[in-house]
C-alpha cells in the first residue's frame, strides 16, 4: 500500500477542502480509500482514478476534493448524486470535460470540431502529441454529446423516439395556457413545491403551454434535478418550466405554437420508483413562480 497525504497525484484543487480532514490510501490498482488526517496540497496528474464513496460522502464533496465540477463526476459515472453509497466506485477524470474512446477515423482536429475546443487543448491537456485507436483521452472544458435516444442522469435506457401528436385545443376564455400533457397530478402547488407534478405511465407527449419561445433546452444533463427539461418565454412576463422529460423536440430559439409537442414524459433528473413518470411543470410571472391553474 502507498500512502497519499492529500491523494498525491491528485490534479491541483482549486477549492478549500481543509474541512474534509481525510488521507487517501491507494493501493497497487489505484483504487483509494479515506483515513482520518488533514488534506494537503496536491500535485498534477494526467490519467483518471478510482474514488471509493466514504460513508455520507456527497458528490459536491467529493468534486472539490479533487478539484472539479460535480457535473464532470457525473458526466464520467452516470449516476444519480442523491442515490450513491459508501462503498461504491467513482471513477475520478484528471480535469474538467468528458472522456472519449478513440475511434478508427478520428483525429485530434475532428474530436476538437465536435465538441467544439481547441485541438491544443486536447493533446496538451492528455500530454500526448498523438492519439490511438481504442485510447481513452479527456477532452477539456466540453460537454457531452447528446444523442437522439440519450440516457438519462440516473442511468436508464430512454425508448426510441415515436410520432407524438400535437394538441389542438385552445385555452378556456380569458385563460393564456393550456393543461401541458395527459396524466393526473400527483403533487400539487405548495411552500415546498411552486410546481404541479402530472403523472402518466404512459410516457404522453407534453405540449407547449402557449405560444413562445424557447429559452432554455437542458438534455443528458441533472440540471439540479429537473433533467431533461424546456423553458419557453411566452412573453409580458410569463414563462414556463417543463422537467423530468424522457426528451426533447424543440431547441433553443425555437418559436412554438400553443399545443405543440416539445417533449415527452420522461423520468430524468431528481425522481423516485415507477410512479416516478411525470410532468414538473412551473409557470413564473415575473420572476415568480405562480399556481399554474390561475392561467388555464
């Protein structure tokens, strides 16, 4: 066993973790286990290691220990941070970024392009002037790229996208929104919960609210436990949050129409068991999250 006083060969931290009070012991496979000590500065590394999960360890936690984001923990494992236990394996990446798997065509140039940094910054970053076929590199600073049929941040499979049909009926009189998808509320608007929560096992398609635009189009990522979700401005003050979706139809500076589908239902991001399938949806009018039932 060798012995790290703060995980020597721990990329530098940018963050204070003198309040951890932890030594990190490797063993000859790189895998690392806490001991009761004080975190001392730590030094460059290049390649990934292993993080054992000590007991009501957290991943913002564990991220500052080693210098990170909490998404780039994330991103690396796909899982859920509410869910993670002692005892469990995090595979630790030596910076910020996404890991790739070199594939045969690949160069450093096209890698860059796809996610959009500097080749430079690649090569650098990996202390490499070349890269292999089948060789694992980090690329910095970017993020990962979503597919059509994505998984979600707690590691489940979604389905493969089918035809969903738009809904096209009109609001009640002197109303603006209206109902977002098929399903009963499970979880209405209260202190805890500005929202209302409309469950369908079915997976349904959601529908835009009203007309507007979309601001926000959040996919493959936690989002603070929304998931997957859409923000469409639909203008004089009144936006509109859909969370939790299984994915997305529309992207950013998309122009909707009321009843339009932009998603379907999904269970991303913070949700629990089966009944875990539904809509979280938000309306804000000036900044305020208001009873959406008052707009429809």
């Amino acid at each position: 066993m060798t012995g790290f006083s703060g995980a020597s060969g721990i990329e530098a931290m940018s963050a204070d973790t003198s309040q951890y009070g932890d030594t990190f012991i490797a063993d000859q496979d790189g895998y690392f286990t806490k001991t009761t000590s004080t975190i001392a500065p730590s030094v460059s590394r290049k390649g990934e290691i292993i993080h054992i999960i000590g007991a009501g360890e957290t991943i913002s936690e564990i991220a500052a220990l080693y210098g990170l984001k909490s998404q780039t923990i994330l991103w690396e494992n796909d899982v859920n941070p509410l869910r993670i236990r002692g005892g469990e394996k995090l595979l630790i990446p030596p910076f910020d970024g996404v890991g790739y798997t070199v594939k045969k065509g690949d160069t450093v140039a096209k890698i860059a392009t796809t996610y959009k940094v500097p080749a430079t910054d690649i090569l650098s970053k990996n202390n490499v002037t070349t890269i292999k076929i089948g060789e694992k590199i980090y690329v910095p600073n970017a993020k990962p790229i979503v597919n059509a049929s994505p998984r979600n941040i707690a590691g489940r499979s979604t389905s493969v996208r089918t035809p969903l049909a738009n809904n096209n009926v009109g609001p009640a009189v002197g109303k603006i929104l209206i109902y977002p998808t098929m399903g009963s509320i499970t979880q209405g608007y209260k202190s805890s919960h500005h929202a209302i929560d409309i469950a369908n096992s079915n997976k349904p398609p959601i529908w835009a609210a009203a007309d507007g635009t979309v601001i926000k189009a959040s996919s493959g990522t936690w989002a603070g436990g929304y998931g997957n979700h859409v923000i469409i401005d639909h203008g004089n003050g009144v936006k509109t949050l859909y969370g939790h979706l299984e994915y997305l139809d529309v992207n950013v500076g998309d122009h909707v129409k009321q009843g339009q589908v932009i998603g379907k239902m999904g269970r991303t991001g913070r949700v629990r068991g089966v009944t875990g399938i539904h809509l979280h949806f938000e309306v804000i009018e000036n900044g305020v999250k208001k009873l959406p039932s008052l707009f429809w």
